[in-house]
C-alpha cells in the first residue's frame, strides 16, 4: 500500500542540518595533499570535518539503537553491510590503517543516517535537501572562481581552462544531480530560483567538461522522453531528443578545442593505472586488498603520473578491498540495477524517475570516476540504495517511494 505523504513525519533542523552537512562535505575550501590524511596531517579544516563527522556518527548511532523496533531492513541493506564489511576487513593490511579505518566509519555513519532519513521522513524530503546541497557546492565553486581561480580550475593540456573544483568538490557531479533533479521537478524551489539553478547547474556542467558526466545526462533526458513519467520536464525530454543530433555536433565543437576527445582513456593513464592498481593489489593482498581508500590512493601515488585515486569504484573496491570486496560491490550493483529497472518502469511518479535516474547516473560516472567513501556522490549512492530498498515491494506488482512502515512522528 501506499503510504500518503501527509503522514509522513517532517525532519527537524537537526535532522535536515546534518544531513545537509553530510553531503556537502562540509566542503574544505582549500586543496590538500591526496597522501595528508593517511599521514595524519592536520589543519582547521579537517579538525572541523572531524568535529561534524564526531557529532553526527554520535547522534546516528544513538537513533539507529532508539529506533531499532521501527526499522525496515531489506535484502539490499544487508547486502551493503556485506559490502561495508570488507572494507572494514581491508583495515587489516591496509597501506594506512587508521586512513581506511576513518573512512570506513564515514561510510557506516552516512548509510545509516540516509537509512534513518529516509525510512522516518520519505524519499522525496531526503533528495530535497540533497538539491540545497548541490546548489550550495556549485555556488561556492563559482564564488571561489571569482576570487581565488587556481583553487577551482584546472588547465588542460590543450591550454584551456576546465572548471574543476578541487578546493570544494568535482563541480560536475552536483551539478548533474542538481539537473536531474530538476528535470524530475523533486525540489522546493520557487520559479524564480529554478531558473538560477538550471543557469548554475548548466554552466557548472558545461564548464567542467566532464565528458561522463555531460552523457549520463543525455542519457536521464533520453530515459525520461522514452518512459513518459509524469515529471515536468517531459515535453522538454522529448525536444531535446529530437534535437539530439544537433545538441551532439555542438558539444562536440565546443569540446574539441578545449579536450583531447581522445582522452578519456588514452591520455588521462587510466588503463595504465588500472592495470597498475590491480597488478599490485594481486601481488600483496588479493583477498582483502591493500585497504580501502588507502590502497588506491597511496598506490596510485607511486603511479608514473600520481594519481590518488582508482578513477572506478570497482578498480577501488579490488585495489582496497580484494576480490572479496570487488565481489561483494558486483552483488549490489547487480541487485540495485534490476530493482531501479523495476522502480521506474512501473512507477510514473516524479519522485520513483527522480531516484532511478540519480542510480543511472551514479554507475554511470562510477565505471570511470568517483568514489563511494563519505562525499557528496558516496552519501548519495548510500541514500539510494536505502530509496530504491524502500520503494519497491517484491511482492506487490506495485511500486511506491513511499511505503514503508513508520511512525507519524519522528524525533
């Protein structure tokens, strides 16, 4: 059955503060040496970060014990924690153990607190406070553009300016998410704020020249124009797709003379470091890897080019956690995918498309970036999968974003 909206119990400050902290970051506004944390390298920024992670996993824990009678734990929960638990094994030949250690907790606390969210608020508050963070992060990208440009843009080797944001985080990707969730209409924002964000979300996006991130996009346009879901950006899905070919040559022009078309593959080394990655991980510790987080960050670092990251969450997952935790991230990525495919087939809504077209997205950018420790795209997957868990009844025909039993009011 479907459980009304109106009965849903409406997050407080705190609920909406932390979660809104959780996602954002909150953000480091300066940009630090990959290696500094497995060293335990300290500065204001990171004892914030530790203060908010401190204060939020305290609270989390403390909600997850009060509220263990109205809990809802599906298959695809005990699936991550299969997943979380191998990262938290790789802590035992971990190239960083207190590094691996660290960022397993973030990614306990960050699952169970989205889990919470979501299961006393509804999906659609959780991807509410989601859309303030993205334009929250792309604001501050751009605010820090105007006054200090080396800490957000990186140059290219064509000599072209890429806005990146390092100092805050990769732009692209809450500006991909700030779009889709527009074109699904899941948002609080009134008309005038829409269409600030459409012009941030869509200059963040196409200043970045994120190749990945520009095609899931298309892709979300194409899945909302050939499903018909009852969002209000479906006549403009159907536009843009009739206008594909020539949206297609424009992107490209625009893109050629700013990237190496090329690259994706060839001059950014990722097949070098992947083969790199693995080859180590299969030499030292192929059953529980070399640690999560810090086996792909420290050994990309010895790389001919440093490059502190597996840029594939299945790459990181091997690379830090072995066959083990490749296996297991397989298992929920092969479970998520068909119950997303189910969600959004047979569920119209506005809400069930929004969340089935921020999964597409993520495995899409995934397979070649990102990461899904405790940032912004890590804290989201997480709440995703608890939305896509929540939101299909295997054994009903229907779906519903919203059935799930809870309690009217939350505290």
């Amino acid at each position: 059955m479907e459980l009304p909206s109106s009965r849903m119990a409406t997050p407080g400050f705190i609920w909406t503060a932390f979660l809104f902290l959780l996602f954002t970051g909150p953000p480091k506004f300066r940009v630090r040496s990959p290696d500094a944390a497995a060293y335990g390298e300290l500065d204001p920024g990171t004892v914030m970060q530790l203060i908010v992670w401190i204060t939020i996993g305290l609270f989390t824990f403390y909600q997850f014990i009060a509220k263990r009678e109205r809990r809802n734990t599906t298959g695809l929960h005990w699936v991550s924690f299969l997943v979380i638990g191998t990262m938290g094994i790789s802590t035992f030949t971990s190239l960083s153990p207190s590094l691996t250690a660290f960022k397993t907790i973030q990614v306990v606390i960050a699952f169970l607190f989205c889990w919470l969210f979501i299961q006393l608020f509804g999906v659609d508050r959780f991807l509410h406070v989601i859309m303030w963070g993205c334009l929250f992060l792309c604001t501050a990208v751009v605010v820090m553009w105007f006054f200090d440009p080396d800490s957000v843009v990186l140059i290219e080797s064509t000599g072209e300016a890429r806005l990146r944001g390092q100092a805050i985080y990769e732009v692209a990707h809450p500006a991909l998410f700030g779009l889709v969730l527009l074109l699904s209409g899941v948002h609080t924002l009134g008309k005038g704020l829409q269409w600030f964000a459409v012009l941030l979300f869509g200059s963040a996006l196409l200043l970045s020249l994120d190749r990945m991130d520009w095609l899931a996009f298309a892709v979300t346009v194409a899945l909302a124009a050939y499903l018909k879901p009852d969002i209000p950006g479906r006549r403009l899905a159907r536009v843009s797709v009739c206008l594909s070919p020539v949206v297609a040559m424009v992107l490209l022009s625009f893109l050629s003379g700013r990237r190496e078309l090329d690259s994706m593959f060839a001059d950014s080394e990722r097949w070098g470091l992947w083969a790199f990655l693995v080859a180590n991980t299969l030499a030292t510790s192929p059953w529980i890897g070399t640690g999560f987080i810090a086996g792909s960050r420290l050994t990309g670092m010895e790389y001919t080019i440093p490059l502190p990251s597996g840029h594939s969450i299945f790459i990181d997952a091997f690379s830090g956690c072995g066959l083990l935790g490749l296996a297991a991230l397989l298992v929920l990525v092969f479970v998520l995918l068909p119950k997303t495919m189910r969600l959004v087939s047979r569920s119209k809504n506005k809400v069930s498309f929004a969340v089935g077209g921020l999964v597409f997205c993520l495995l899409m950018v995934s397979l070649v970036g990102a990461e899904i420790e405790a940032t912004p795209f890590g804290v989201l997957f997480w709440g995703l999968v608890s939305a896509v868990a929540f939101s299909v009844d295997d054994k009903s025909p229907s779906v519903s974003v919203n059935r799930m039993p809870l309690a009217v009011k939350a505290t």
